[in-house]
C-alpha cells in the first residue's frame, strides 16, 4: 500500500513537473549525477590549473618586479600575450592548432598529451593563469612596504632569506584578495571546456537540452551549480582574509574614560 502510494506521488510530482511546471525539475534530478560528475571535471583542471601555474607565476613575478635583464622581456611578453588574448582563443590554437605540424604530431608528446582534449586544455589554463598571477604578484612585490625590508635588512637577513621570510608572506597576503577573483574568474572561464568536447558542467547542461529539445533547463541547473562553487569560494576567501589580513582590518578608538 505504501509503495502504491509514493509510486502515486512520483507520478503526479512527475506530471505537474512536465505539464505545468515552467522548468521540468524531475528531469533535472533524474540526471543529477551527469551534473555532479561535469563538476568534478571542472573543478579537476581548475584546481590544478590554478596550483601549477600558481607555482609558475612566483619565480617569473620575482624576475619582473627584480627587473632582471634577459628574463624581464620575455616574461612580459608572455604575460602580454595570455592577458591580452582570449582564453577561448589560447584553447583552441593548443587543440585545434598543434595538429597542423607534422613535426608535433610525430613528436613522443602527441599521442600521450597534445592529441587529447584534456591535457590541451590544462596547458592553457595553466599558461593563462600563470600569466594574471605573475602580474598582480609583481605588483604585489614592488609594493612590499620599505620599512619592513628595512628592519629585515638591519636584522642582518640575506637577501633570499629576506625574499623567503619576509617579502613573498607580504606579498601574498595583499595579493589574496585579487587571487580570489582570479580563482572566480577561472572557474567562470572554464566553460570552455565544453567547446572541446570536455563534459565540464556546461557541457552536461548542453548535452540535456540537446537530448530533450529542451531550451533552458540544462543551462538554469548549470548556472546554479556554478553559483554554489562562487559562493563556497567566496566564503572561502573571505575566511582566509579574515585570518591573514586582521592585522589591517581598523580598530576601535581607545576609550579616553
């Protein structure tokens, strides 16, 4: 009798939902796991796509703001090129583009990396990442107040341990609340992914509405997932601020009573 009973109940939710609901949420829920497995491929290449070129971004953000001769060119042309291109631009040449050399596809990397999707979009992510971070890191850097390299410098700090220990801390801190939006950015941007066949959450939401013939039901369940990923960073940076940057957060007036 219960079984009856809740099988009646899915069958009359299932009704209103594609006869009377503007948006048909059991069709939604019934392919939530696509939705859900489209989240882990997002999150996979922005995540690492991020801590890579995180970690390529700090010695060429020392090398520009030290102005060192030789290295300084190149790197701002590197930068200049991914900052003042398309993401979408830089994913397909990678996809699309390193198969027109013969000498790159008889290369040892073809097979294993540039021939497939994944990787390709990697490489870009990562190179276009690296290119935004290197910038407002070297900004960051160049901005490092004097007084605290001076007072390093009279405690007798080398150069690099004074680079180790007092000016990147410095410059990561004051540099995390534009490293937030570049995180923002990078999962925005990583729609992309599905214009090269990769089933990142956009990818899914397409793949629905083309399977239905539906017009807006796969892009609504995909806006909302991206917006729940927004929101867990934003408050995930915001902790983080709250815990690195107190120290320049204004404090109460002393009490004169």
């Amino acid at each position: 009798m219960a079984n009856t009973s809740e099988r009646t109940f899915w069958d009359y939710l299932a009704y209103v939902s594609e006869n009377h609901s503007p948006i048909d949420f059991v069709l939604i829920a019934d392919h939530l796991d696509k939705f859900l497995y489209g989240t882990l491929v997002t999150l996979e290449i922005t995540v690492l796509s991020l801590l890579i070129g995180g970690v390529l971004a700090i010695p060429l953000a020392i090398a520009r703001a030290q102005r060192q001769r030789g290295l300084n060119g190149a790197i701002l042309g590197f930068t200049y090129f991914f900052r003042g291109t398309p993401l979408l631009v830089q994913t397909y040449l990678f996809y699309y583009g390193l198969a027109q050399f013969e000498f790159i596809r008889e290369s040892f990397l073809w097979a294993p990396i540039l021939s497939k999707a994944w990787w390709c979009a990697l490489i870009a992510f990562t190179l276009n990442t690296a290119a935004y971070t290197t910038e407002f890191l070297r900004g960051a850097i160049e901005n490092t107040p004097r007084g605290e390299i001076e007072a390093a410098r009279a405690c007798g700090m080398s150069r690099l341990t004074l680079l180790w220990r007092i000016v990147l801390p410095s410059a990561f801190r004051r540099a995390l609340p534009a490293y937030s939006n570049e995180v923002i950015f990078m999962l925005h941007s990583s729609v992309v992914l599905s214009t090269i066949t990769i089933q990142d959450i956009l990818g899914v939401g397409r793949w629905l509405n083309g399977r239905y013939y539906l017009a807006y039901e796969g892009f609504i369940t995909a806006m909302i997932f991206y917006m729940i990923l927004v929101f867990i960073i934003s408050r995930g940076f915001r902790w983080w601020e709250n815990r690195w940057l107190a120290h320049l957060r204004p404090r109460p007036l002393l009490s004169t009573q």
